[in-house]
C-alpha cells in the first residue's frame, strides 16, 4: 500500500459524534491527540495506541500527539487553547482525575471543580473542533504500595483515596452520558486489575510509588483502553487441511502456492496487518503480566492446521525456524503472535521502535523547544517562536512518521510445515 503523509490539514466540521457498537473507534484519516496528567506525560501507554492503529490498519493514514502533563488537572483550559489547535484533531481521549482529587478524602469542593473544569474542556472541543471524544477515568491508587504520605510534616493515611477517585469516576461517567462521549471506566478495570493480580501473587505491583503505573501498569492500561475502543483482535485466521491440500478458510490474508509433499506442508501467506508491538514491553517483568490473554484479544494471529500425519511438525516462516508444534496444538490452533522468533511480530516491533523516535522527536520539540523553561501545566506562556533547531525535530517527526506508514505494509510470508519426530526437529530450532 502506497501512503500520503499529510502535512496541511483542512477546516473540521463540527458535528455530534456517531457510535457505532462494533466498530474501532479510531478511523482512518484521524488525528488522536491524548490529553492527560503525568500518567499519560511521555507514557507508554499511548505509544501502544499509536502502534496497534499503525500495525493492525496497514492501509490507513492516521495520526497521535501526546499532550499530557505532569500535575495537570481539569481546570488548565488556557493549556488546551494553548496546545491542542495546532494538531487540529478528529478524536481525542481525556483522562484527568489523580491530581484533581488533591489526595485526600472525598470532598465536594474538590469534585466541583473537577466536574466545573471538565465542562469547561469539552465546551471547547465542542465550540472549536469536530472531535469525537472518549473519556477515560484515571487509574486508581494503589493503597498497599503508599499506605500513608506524608505532607507538611504530617502523615496522611491514603486509605479513602481510592474511594475519592471512584466518585469521581462516576461523575466523569454523567459528563460522558450528558456529552454523548465515549466512556471507559479504567479506574474500575484497573482496580479490578489490581485485587485479581496481587490475589494470586503478593508481589504483583503496578507501580512504584502508587501513583504512577509502571510498565507493566502501562500495558494494562493499553490493553483496557484499547478494548474499550472495539480494536479487533484479528490479525489473522487460516485454516489448511494437511492432507488434501485444502484452505478451510482465510480471514485477515489469503494463501497461495499450497502444497503438500509427504510430510511437508507449505504455503505462501499474504497478510492485510501486523500484530503491534507493547511498548515498552521488553521491560515487563513477565510474573506479572496476561500476555497470552492480551495478545489472543488484540494480537490474534491463528494458524489452524487439520489431518497433520505426524505427531510434531516444524515451522519455518521465510526459512527460518520458528518452533516445534504437537498434532494437538495445531488441530486446536495455535497463535503465531505468541511465539517469539515470529517475523510478523518483529515487524510490528519495528513500527514500535519508530512510534517511539516520532514522539521523541515532537515531545522535544514542544516541551524543549516551544515551551523551554515552562515547568507547570498552570504556565500558560505563549510559545516561543520557531528555531533552528526546533524545525529539525519537526521535519524529524515527520519523517518518522512517514517511516511509519512506509514500513507497516505486511510482507508475503513463506511458510513451511515438516512432520517429523519431535526430538529431531527440535535439533533445527537450536542451528
């Protein structure tokens, strides 16, 4: 597929957004800006999206922009006037909450303005662009990591805290109903999260300091926010019959060139996407991940292969072997994103690596250069004119964003299956 980086962009249309129940809720042609605090500032968790849209809709030419900041709160509408007009955006997600609640018990004062300033924001988005809009409620606080603060020289017991956020959670609910937004309750997965997790493991933490999710809290965010978007899990499903040589089905690509040869099996696949790549996923500590539940929800890539004569086959994809499958596993179906040596898979981590020199590239731009020497969300200074430099980290993150849509077309895949005993063909798995 041939894409078009788009430089100029045209005048929105303001309009009331359309849900549909089942659809992604990213189109092609968006341009996502991602408002939030210091959970979404320079976060993982965005640069996920950014790669599941890219990898997974290899045709489409969509955007993202990053605007969170540290200590933001919803009362911070002269930073949205400031920042967000320049990217003229078709979908926006807010999520602000942790800081609003000021970390104390519930008090109304507090919700008031949280719930005044939330107007306020989606006044504007409504008066100024055509976006759909999503708002996600903040993650929860993770009470057993910092049971007690301290603040002034006194200790404050943080145990109402997570209660503090929920009520808040449900008043962003009624603006996402009053609004006619879309709505994900990340406050309640994340915490549901959470009990499930350190109830299986006493070690199981999602943050350090229980505010600020790490990676693998980074990654459970990912994973709620994109399914409360409806991103398909479908990267693909083939079905072969070993023994006839027959295609049973193909949804996602389509094969070419099967054969059957004794005990050899082979095909030529033609892929429409690419399973995405977590960011940040080769820091996860892998005790307290789901990946098989993330990857066979969102990174569904399955091979089914029926009447295979021998009790193991060999899989080699592009000549390389990948690993040895039992007659079982591939009768059932097996997901080819859950094996590591997988092609596909690191070509979705390369769209990865370079969303990752793109929002570099743009984050320094405005944070280094734009804005140098604002330190707060609550600074409202204007931007400092255009540098030298500060082009180059523009034409910068152009080009790899360009790169971006450049690289994500699938490549054929030439697969191979060979019967065999399982101790001899485990021998080409260690070559």
């Amino acid at each position: 597929m041939k894409h078009l980086c788009l430089v100029c962009f045209g005048l929105l249309l303001v309009c009331a957004p359309a849900w549909a129940e089942d659809d992604f809720l990213i189109h092609d042609g968006d341009r996502v800006v991602i408002w939030g605090d210091s959970i979404t500032d320079n976060a993982y968790y965005p640069r996920s999206m950014e790669n599941y849209a890219l990898s997974r809709f290899s045709d489409w030419t969509v955007e993202f922009h990053n605007l969170g900041w540290g200590g933001d709160r919803t009362t911070t509408l002269e930073r949205m006037k400031r920042d967000l007009p320049q990217y003229q955006p078709t979908f926006v997600t807010i999520k602000l909450g942790m800081n609003d609640g000021q970390y104390t018990e519930f008090k109304q004062e507090n919700y008031d303005a949280y719930i005044k300033g939330y107007r306020q924001l989606l006044d504007f988005l409504r008066s100024n662009t055509g976006a759909r809009i999503v708002l996600i409620t903040t993650v929860t606080y993770e009470l057993d990591v910092v049971p007690v603060r301290k603040r002034n020289n006194a200790e404050i017991d943080m145990s109402p805290y997570p209660e503090t956020l929920r009520r808040f959670s449900e008043g962003v609910k009624e603006l996402a109903q009053e609004y006619k937004t879309g709505f994900i309750d990340l406050n309640a997965l994340y915490a549901e999260t959470l009990t499930n997790g350190k109830k299986a493991n006493p070690d199981f933490k999602l943050s350090g300091d229980a505010i600020h999710p790490n990676v693998n809290g980074q990654a459970y965010m990912a994973y709620h926010i994109l399914k409360g978007l409806n991103a398909p899990a479908l990267v693909a499903d083939i079905g072969v019959d070993a023994q006839n040589g027959a295609i049973l089905w193909e949804k996602g690509a389509y094969l070419r060139n099967l054969k059957v040869e004794g005990d050899r099996l082979s095909f030529t696949r033609c892929d429409r996407s690419l399973p995405f790549h977590f960011s940040g996923e080769d820091e996860m500590d892998s005790r307290f991940i789901d990946k098989k539940t993330w990857y066979n929800e969102l990174n569904r890539d399955w091979l089914v292969v029926k009447n295979q004569s021998k009790p193991y086959a060999l899989l080699t994809i592009d000549d390389e072997a990948i690993a040895v499958l039992s007659k079982e596993q591939l009768e059932e179906g097996i997901n080819l994103s859950l094996l590591p040596k997988s092609p596909m898979l690191a070509h979705g981590a390369l769209i990865a690596d370079l969303t990752n020199k793109r929002h570099d590239a743009e984050y320094a731009r405005w944070r280094r250069c734009w804005l140098q020497g604002v330190r707060s969300p609550y600074d409202f200074t204007p931007y400092k004119p255009e540098s030298v430099y500060s082009k180059y980290l523009g034409d910068a993150a152009k080009f790899y964003h360009c790169s971006q849509l450049k690289y994500n077309d699938p490549a054929p895949r030439q697969f191979l299956l060979t019967g065999g005993e399982k101790e001899e063909l485990e021998k080409s798995l260690s070559k």
